[in-house]
C-alpha cells in the first residue's frame, strides 16, 4: 500500500513476491527510515486459518511509526492486508504440527530525498512465507551469551519501536553469542550494564519458587505480543507477576539459593522456550542439559493450544482470516 503526504494510503495491491524497485536515493536505504512486524497465521484441525492477535501488531506498528516519524496505518488497513493476502495464499498455510504462515509487514520511506527529514512518499509491505515447526525434534532449551561489550537500545532511543537499526545493532553481539556456542544475546540496560533486558529476538521471564514470576518492564525493551499473552496466562492461574527492573546478580543469586526456579523467553517465532543456560565472560548459570521447567512448559503448551485450536480461546486472541 503505498502513502503520500498529499494522497494519504491509497490503492492497495496484492502482487506476486518479486524484488522492488527503489530509487538509489530513497531514504531508507539511508537514514534506516522502516519499521516491521512479525506475526504467524496458524491452520487448524477443520482447515480454517486463523491469526494470533493481529490488532496487537497493528497497534506495535503505529507505535513504532511515531518514533520513527512514519504515517500510521490504521488497524482496519493492516488487518484487511493480511486477510486478503492469506486468503489468496491459502494453500501455503502448512498443515504439519507447530508449522505456519509467517507474515511480515513492513514499511519503509521510499522517497528519494537525501536530506534527513522525515520522508513524503512511503510504502507497506506484507510478505508471507510458510514456516516449519521450530523445535521439529522437541523442546530445546535455548542457549545464551550475556553481551558485556554491547547494547541494543538506551534510554530515550528506539528499543520499544520495531525497526531495522535495532536489529542492525544486534548483530555483532548475536554474532559473538554464536561463536560462544550459544544461541541467543542478552542485552543489559546502557547505562549501569546491570539490568536485564531481552534477547536479540525474545523476552525474558524468571519463575520464583514460591510461584511468583518476574519479567524486566517496559521501556528501552520491544513490547512483545507474546510477552503479554503469557503475563495475563499467568495471571489467569493465579501467579503475580511482576514487571520490574532485574539485576544479572539477582538472577544469579536467586539460581545459586534455589529461589528462582525457571527461566524462560519468548517470542512469536519459539513461542516459549527453556532456557536452559546463561553463559558470560566469567561465570555460567544453568547447564546446557538442563531440564525444561513444569510452568515454562506448561504455559507453551496452552498458548500453542489457543494458537492451533487446540484450547478455548477464552481472550479473543484469534482472528480467523480464511
Ligand atoms: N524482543 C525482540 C528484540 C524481538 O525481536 C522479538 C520478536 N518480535 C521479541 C522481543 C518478542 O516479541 P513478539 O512476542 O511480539 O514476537
């Protein structure tokens, strides 16, 4: 869908995957003008498709386009683009256990202008993709190297928003936590280097013994949809959670004292998965075999269920799209 200053959104099309034409000189390609979403769509048992919580992108990607000075597009434009695309991609949605269609909107200052303004003339994209099943051999816990050298995002920056510099960020650290033999970062907060943050792709939670959970709170860190469903599953069975700051040496702490009992992260493409061990420069948490916790389990087993069908969704969360 393309957008003017003078014509607003107008003219949505829906063409077959090929490359874009875009001028040498459009913004994005140099001031990283774009924002993104990513969201799944999910066949079940009888055949229908169905999304997870669509309206919770649409509003991520008209927070993340203030911040970057990007128009906004409005709910109803966003969910009718990806309903009209996987209506006609239908017969790409997979039909295997944990399989999907992964959907990418995005949207990014096409103009060509090389001063640094705000650009006039935008587009969005959505793109879908089938996907297979993340942990086709079961449950893995999840691997990670804690970035001492790097942030992804700083106060009064644009961790909460989705877009590309974010991610160019990351990819240094992510890097460093592959070489490391991990598979994920984690991020600290910039300034004290003390507070957990999130992951290059996932949120974090800690489960205490005594049933209460604790996830680092909003700020420098992406919003994530998955992030919120979980709280309010939890909630739902009775766990206070918390969202506060989290220092590492409380994590380390409370694993050494047996206070904290899980940890888990997540996100749209794993859902929820172990984490199985923290590595840093000097110390370790956890070990690589470890075994993934009841709750963490037990909750990916519901939201996956509400996902593919399998659960009453008892949130409104799924919105069926064919
Ligand atoms: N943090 C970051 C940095 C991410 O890229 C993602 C994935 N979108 C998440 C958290 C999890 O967000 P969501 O649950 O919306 O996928």
């Amino acid at each position: 869908i393309p957008w003017s200053a003078q014509q607003g959104w107008h003219d949505a099309v829906v063409k077959p995957y090929g490359p874009l034409q875009l001028d040498p000189a459009a913004s994005v390609l140099h001031y990283a003008q774009e924002i993104f979403e990513g969201l799944k769509a999910y066949r079940w048992a009888d055949g229908s498709v169905w999304a997870f919580r669509p309206e919770a992108n649409a509003e991520r990607l008209q927070r993340s386009a203030r911040r970057l000075s990007l128009p906004e597009l409005p709910e109803a434009d966003f969910l009718s683009a990806i309903e009209h695309l996987v209506k006609i991609d239908q017969e790409w949605v997979p039909t295997a256990p944990e399989t999907s269609l992964y959907l990418r909107p995005f949207m990014i200052a096409s103009e060509a202008f090389l001063g640094v303004r705000p650009a006039q003339g935008v587009d969005f994209h959505v793109i879908a993709s089938p996907a297979g099943a993340y942990f086709p051999g079961g449950i893995e816990p999840v691997s990670i190297w804690l970035s001492e050298d790097w942030s992804r995002a700083g106060r009064g920056g644009m961790g909460a928003a989705k877009t590309g510099g974010n991610y160019a960020a990351s990819l240094l650290p992510q890097a460093e936590a592959y070489e490391q033999g991990c598979q994920q970062v984690l991020f600290l907060d910039s300034e004290e280097r003390t507070w957990v943050e999130e992951l290059g792709g996932m949120n974090v939670f800690f489960v205490y013994r005594d049933g209460r959970i604790v996830t680092p709170a909003l700020g420098t860190i992406l919003e994530g949809i998955t992030r919120s469903s979980v709280i309010r599953l939890a909630e739902q069975r009775g766990h206070g959670v918390e969202e506060r700051r989290f220092s590492i040496a409380e994590w380390r702490e409370g694993v050494e004292s047996g206070e904290i009992v899980e940890a888990f992260a997540c996100g749209t493409a794993a859902v929820i998965t172990p984490i199985g061990r923290l590595k840093a420069r000097d110390f370790e948490i956890g070990a690589p075999d470890a075994e993934p916790g009841a709750l963490t389990m037990s909750l990916r087993d519901e939201l996956t269920g509400i996902q593919y069908g399998r659960v009453e969704d008892h949130h409104g969360w799924m919105r069926r799209l064919a």
